[in-house]
C-alpha cells in the first residue's frame, strides 16, 4: 500500500483567488486518495469549506511580514511540522514562504513551492526576498510564462522547476449544471433586465486588474454605438481598507455611467456570473501568470477577451476561443467587445465550444492535482536520497 501523504499548505489568508482555491482543490484531491491535508493560514472565507471536506485548518499570522512574526512563524510552523509528521511543506507566497522554509530546514521536510503570481525584476534586497520561492526541492510555475520568468531571475532553480498549469473544475463551471434561478438570482442582485446583455469582468479590485480601463472603454463603447440593453459587470472584491474601490465608483459616476456599470463586490456563484454574460473581459494592465478569469469564462462556453500578456497568451487562443488585445489601451478594448458583441449568437455558441474543449484538454482539474500530487511524491523520494 503506497504511503499515506501528510502535505502542510502555507498560504497567507484563505479569501478570493487563484492561489487560495488551488489550496483546496489539492486538499479535496489529497483526501479523496486517503491522504491528509493541512491548511496554515491568517484565516478566511475558505477555512470553513476546507473543514467540511476533511482538511486540517491552522490560523497562524502567516500573512505577516513583519521580520519578527516570521522569525516567530518558524517556531510556529515546526511545531505543526513535527506534531503532525508532516510529508512535505508547500508553499504558496513569499512571506510565509520564509518561516516555511527555515521551519522545513529545520525537521529534514521536503519544502516545495508554487508561484501563483507573476514578479517584476526590482533591487538586490527585493530579489532576495523574491528568491525564496525558488528555493523549493521543486518549484511549481503555473504556466510557462512564469516558468521562464523564474529560470531567468534565478538560474539555480532550473533543473528543480515544472510547469503545472492552473487546473479548472469544469464540473463546477459547466454551463449545463446552472439553472434558470441561478441566472435570475445574479441578474436581480445586479438589477439588470432579463433582456439586457452583459459583459462581464471578474477580479479583485485592484489597479493592475484593468477595471479603470475596462470603465472607459464601457463609456466608449456606449457613446459610439448606444447598445441600451449592454450592462457592464464588475464582479469583485477589494483587499480591506483599499481606496481604489472608491475612486472606481467615483469614475463610474463621473462618467455618467451609473446605470450602465454595476460593482458586485464577493460573488459566490461564479458559474451563473459567467453564463449570465454575453462576454466576459480580463482586462490586467500587467501579465497575469495564468489567467484563471479566461480559463474559467472559457469553460462555461463564454467567449472571452484578455490582454495579449504573461499567461493569458496560453490560455486564450486568439480568433478561435476569444480575442487579444493591446494592453491599458481603452481603444483596442472597446473594439474588441464590439466585435464580441456583433457575432451571431451562434458564433458565440461556437467560439464558446471550441473554449471548453481547450480548457477541458490543457487545463483540467484533474491533470493539476495528479501532477501535483507526483511532484509531492518526487520531492520526497529526492528528499530521502539526498545527504
């Protein structure tokens, strides 16, 4: 009988996001093959999901960077290590990667890592910082674009790196399992008219992600072409005392676009979000390392439009699953949502189709957490043979 897994999770809190909802797919994956799974975190929306399906969830201020709760972190972090005999040590972001790490080093743990997000070239102290992520007995990109990026900046750390691309639950986004509530639900929370067409852009509220752009290019678009049944969708929340969620509603009214531009905020039915929408948008202004917003539109059969950027120039195949365009450019924006807007609905239906297969073929749930959970294996038989 193989050897029952004890994997540690390091993440720093358990909210909204890509990283944050891999976490769980592993752990629903690790215990589905009768292994364990342990979740250290600051804590989150997540926890409780996590709890349902059998994980064991640890708050510790793992989201700190302060140097002296990470150096507390680590003392921390051994504990969990050496109480719960714990297989291997993942970790999912700098900061706790730090305590992890030592906290590894410390009981002879395989440490591995996973970069979730892109990262800019900056100075020798940032790069240092920066490098603990390369430091992993394995170290997981979720995309090629990242993969490169790590063995550039850290050549060390290229015999030890593996792509592992972002895996989608297309049970869970599958058009066909949303029902007619569900659809009227998101449509009442955003009070727009059962005939009114949508675009849709999902994200945390945050600069890089484009919302500015994609608003201007909603007036754009409105003052050129009128479309009065189009209602524009924001869909996401902004980190906790952030002021950019108010200067994005301050925009919206100084653009006359009240009625026209919805903010969401949390939403917790994704699914019926995206096949409520005509066409979903991610509109980063930086290179997103994946690109989950396109993966996950594409799996609800949902044309998509990205920025020809980092990973999204894997995700979205231009012309045949969606459309690239010009990044920060309200002008290449707005045409590509006409453009969107103008197909068939039966062009739509085909694109969305052609979208699903390829998600289904390159960017699977299931292919993510079998890889993974090698990689888990991989590192400990390395582990094992190494000094």
């Amino acid at each position: 009988m193989a050897e029952t897994l004890k994997v540690l999770q390091v993440i720093p809190a358990l909210n909204e996001g890509g990283a944050e909802q891999t976490v769980v797919d592993i752990s629903e994956a690790l215990i589905s093959e009768h292994h364990e799974s342990f979740v250290v975190s600051s804590g989150g929306r997540l926890s409780d999901r996590l709890k349902n399906i059998g994980a064991h969830v640890i708050e510790l201020p793992v989201q700190s960077k302060n140097p002296l709760t990470m150096i507390r972190n680590i003392g921390r972090l051994q504990k969990v290590i050496v109480t719960n005999d714990i297989s291997v040590v993942h970790a999912r972001s700098r900061a706790p990667a730090w305590s992890a790490f030592a906290a590894a080093r410390r009981c002879g743990c395989p440490f591995v890592t996973t970069h979730h997000g892109t990262f800019k070239d900056a100075g020798f102290f940032k790069s240092i910082y920066n490098g603990v992520m390369a430091r992993g007995d394995v170290v997981i990109a979720n995309s090629n674009f990242i993969s490169r990026r790590i063995q550039d900046k850290y050549p060390h750390a290229a015999g030890r790196a593996v792509t592992i691309p972002r895996g989608i639950d297309t049970a869970y986004f599958d058009s066909a399992a949303v029902d007619q509530d569900r659809i009227a639900a998101f449509r009442t929370r955003i009070e727009a008219p059962a005939n009114a067409r949508l675009v849709l852009l999902p994200g945390r509220l945050t600069p890089w992600k484009g919302q500015e752009v994609f608003v201007s290019a909603a007036r754009l678009v409105k003052a050129q072409h009128g479309f009065h049944d189009l209602v524009f969708v924001i869909a996401g929340e902004a980190p906790e005392g952030a002021r950019f969620a108010r200067d994005l509603k301050t925009k919206i009214e100084a653009s006359g676009l009240v009625a026209d531009v919805k903010l969401t905020g949390h939403v917790d039915d994704m699914p019926a979000a995206y096949v409520t929408a005509d066409l979903v948008v991610s509109a980063s202004i930086e290179p997103e390392a994946f690109g989950r917003v396109a993966a996950e539109a594409q799996a609800m059969e949902r044309p998509v439009i990205a920025t020809a950027l980092g990973g999204s120039l894997e995700t979205v195949e231009d012309g045949v699953t969606g459309w690239l365009c010009a990044p920060n450019d309200v002008t290449a924006l707005a045409d590509a949502i006409i453009r969107g807007l103008n197909q068939t609905p039966e062009e739509r239906q085909q694109m969305g189709q052609r979208g699903r297969g390829r998600v289904m073929e390159r960017f699977s749930k299931a292919s993510m957490c079998a890889l993974t959970l090698e990689v888990y294996r991989t590192a400990i038989n390395q582990h094992a043979e190494s000094p």
